[in-house]
C-alpha cells in the first residue's frame, strides 16, 4: 500500500519569491517549516516533537513585513450573524418535520439527517468557530449571543467550550498539556494505524470532542453554565414543539455532521501531519463555498483577525507564502488517506514542551523591535530622497 502524502505544494516555482535573512533568529524561516519526522504509527510510539514554538506569530511577521496591506483586510462580517439565524431556523424547521409530519420513514431520515442535517451541523461548527474568533458581530458579546443561536441546532452545549478550549489552542498550538485538541494517550495507544479503528474513532469523533475537553479537568466557566442552561432551554422547547422524533434528529445531524462527513474532514485536514516538518494545512477546493472557508486554515492561524470571507485575499496576497506550502485539495481523499494507509493515525500530530514554547517565544519581541528599526531606517531614507 503506498505511503504517498494526499497533499501538493508549488514550492519550487515560488522558492524565489520567498524573502531570506541569512541572520534569521529563527532557523525555519521563512516558512517556518520544521526539520521534524512526522509520527509514523506502524513504528513511532508517541506523538513527534519539536523543540521550537508554534509557527504562525512568526509566520505573522514575516508575511506582514513583505505584505503590510494584509492588515486592511482585519474585522467582523456580519452576514455571518445573518447566516446563523437563517440555519438555525432551517434546522429548528427540519425537526418539526421530522417529529411531526415526515414521521413514517426510517431511511429517508437517515439520509436526509446526514446530507442535509450533517452539512448544517459541520456549517453549525464554522458559525461557533467565527463566533469564537469574535467576525460575526462588532462586539464580544454580541459575538457570544450569535455563538448560542448557532447552538440551538445542536442539542448539546458545545458554544462556549469550544471558544474557550480553541483559543487555548491558537495561543499553545502542539504545547503537550496545554493544546485541547491534541490526542489522548488512549487514542494514540489503542488505535495507531488499524483502518477499521481509525474508522470507528472518525465516527465516534463528536464524543471526542466532550473527552478531551473533560480531560482538561477545568472547572466550567461562567459562559459555559449559561450555555448548559440555554441548551437545555432550548432542547426542551424542541420537544415540546418537534416531539422527541425531531430531539432525536438533531442529534443524528450532529453525529453524522461531526463524524464521518466531508465536512468534518478538516478536523483532519488542519493539524494532522500528512508531510514532514509541516504541522497546519490548508484544504483548496470547492467546498470551501458552502462551508464558508473553513479549510484556509493556514491562512486562519497566521491571521486570526480576518473573517472567512476575506482569507481567499490573505493567500492571493501572499500567494508564495501559501501556496509554497503543502495542502490539500480534497476533504474525501484526506479520510481515504488517513483511514485506509498505516502510516496515518491519531498520534499523526506535532508537539512540544512549554519550555521549548516559551524559550523560543522570547524570539518574537527581538523580530519585532528588528522590525520596528528596519521601519525607521526606511522612512529615514525616504525622507532624505524626498529632501534631496
């Protein structure tokens, strides 16, 4: 069976587009591509390690210095609020029909609860996901009042968790013990590179989401208990109006949404090491559109304060800096791939202490305070010229 990563890159038509600084801090500039092997599960037995910090806020840099305009395209977009409302209500509308007119099919209910319910429920996850990242209001609060109506299509209160573990993510991306979306020792024990358990464990995956946050052993925020009450509110009144038939649709959304759905394929796709020394990806193809750009998810991480509309501008920008990059082209290859080849598994994942975090954080401020004089110098020069 062949081991071939499922994903390309245009390296080499870009390699002279890329910035060099041959006094570079950090040795994987400008890519910030690792020396790292990925985790191989037919013969590693952990995780791989680097001995460096997450690679995006120097990612940041390096793209700024070079495109500065990027900036222009930080902030809120609010059709996202508009979207939200108009999916809840669809879903919310599928139950009554589910629980109280279409109530004779079994099949038709399966069917329609994974093509149409899974799509809104994977949809439901890239309105919290925007919510989190406060684009779909001009306020926090706001943004977490969109973040429980996106909720009410899932009848369990996920809103809240999610901001909170997933910003713990972005700040300690691979940190062991810090990073929520890192695999459990049992995951990485237990399943290793058996395509039927690595199936299974994709269809169980939205259990996986409630263990690993319980595994963080936190105790619930204040949001998170005003989540469990809205939720249980809201469920209530989805069995008082839709019947526990319309419940129990909501539910299979959400398990097949979440599961074993080419719209949960990028929870694979984002972090899992298909390449050697590359620890994000992207997914460029056509589901993107319905799914609101959930797949730039280098783009994401390198620029968490642009909305999903305009991280198509962030890669158009800066196109050597992405497209140099392996991705991915196909969220059904990438399930295909991780599921049937040996080599792919939970422990397909990079990570690294706080301390290697931390000490190579500290790099950071010495690239900013070098950016801020290479500034000074240029527009000391340019006054002269304009003087001269």
């Amino acid at each position: 069976m062949s081991n071939s990563s499922p994903t390309v890159n245009q390296r080499e038509q870009y390699k002279d587009q890329l910035p060099t600084d041959p006094k570079a801090l950090d040795k994987r500039f400008p890519l910030y591509l690792g020396d790292w092997l990925k985790s191989d599960p037919s013969k590693d037995d952990d995780i791989a390690m680097e001995n460096a910090d997450e690679p995006h806020m120097k990612r940041k840099l390096a793209i700024l210095k070079k495109h500065p305009e990027i900036e222009k395209l930080y902030g809120h977009d609010s059709r996202t609020s508009i979207i939200t409302m108009l999916a809840a209500a669809a879903q919310v509308g599928f139950a009554y029909q589910f629980g109280k007119v279409w109530t004779d099919t079994f099949w038709g209910f399966i069917a329609f609860s994974y093509l149409v319910g899974g799509s809104i429920t994977a949809l439901y996850g890239v309105l919290i996901h925007e919510a989190t990242h406060n684009h779909a209001a001009p306020t926090v609060f706001l943004n977490k009042i969109v973040g429980l109506i996106a909720n009410i299509g899932i009848p369990v209160p996920i809103y809240a968790s999610f901001r909170r573990y997933h910003l713990e993510h972005h700040t300690y991306q691979g940190v062991v013990g810090m990073d929520p979306d890192l695999p459990l020792e049992w995951e990485k024990k237990m399943i290793r590179g058996n395509a039927f358990l690595k199936l299974m464990w994709l269809f169980i995956y939205p259990v996986m989401y409630v263990v690993r946050g319980a595994a963080m052993k936190k105790v619930p925020s204040t949001w998170e208990i005003y989540n469990i009450i809205f939720t249980v509110c809201s469920d209530a009144l989805v069995v008082k109006f839709c019947g526990f038939r319309g419940l129990l649709y909501l539910f299979a959304s959400l398990w097949f949404g979440y599961g074993l759905h080419p719209g949960a394929a990028h929870f694979i796709q984002e972090h899992y090491t298909f390449d050697d020394g590359q620890e994000t990806y992207s997914y460029y193809g056509i589901l993107n559109k319905p799914f609101m750009n959930i797949g730039l998810h280098m783009e994401h991480h390198d620029f968490t304060k642009v909305a999903w509309s305009r991280l198509p501008q962030v890669r158009a920008l800066a196109p050597e800096f992405y497209d140099s990059m392996a991705y991915h082209t196909s969220w059904l290859l990438v399930h295909w791939k991780f599921i049937t080849e040996p080599s792919y598994g939970p422990q397909s994942r990079l990570g690294r202490t706080m301390e290697d975090h931390k000490a190579a954080r500290k790099q950071v401020g010495k690239l900013r305070r070098a950016d801020e004089h290479a500034y000074e110098e240029m527009a000391l020069d340019a006054q002269k010229t304009k003087d001269e």
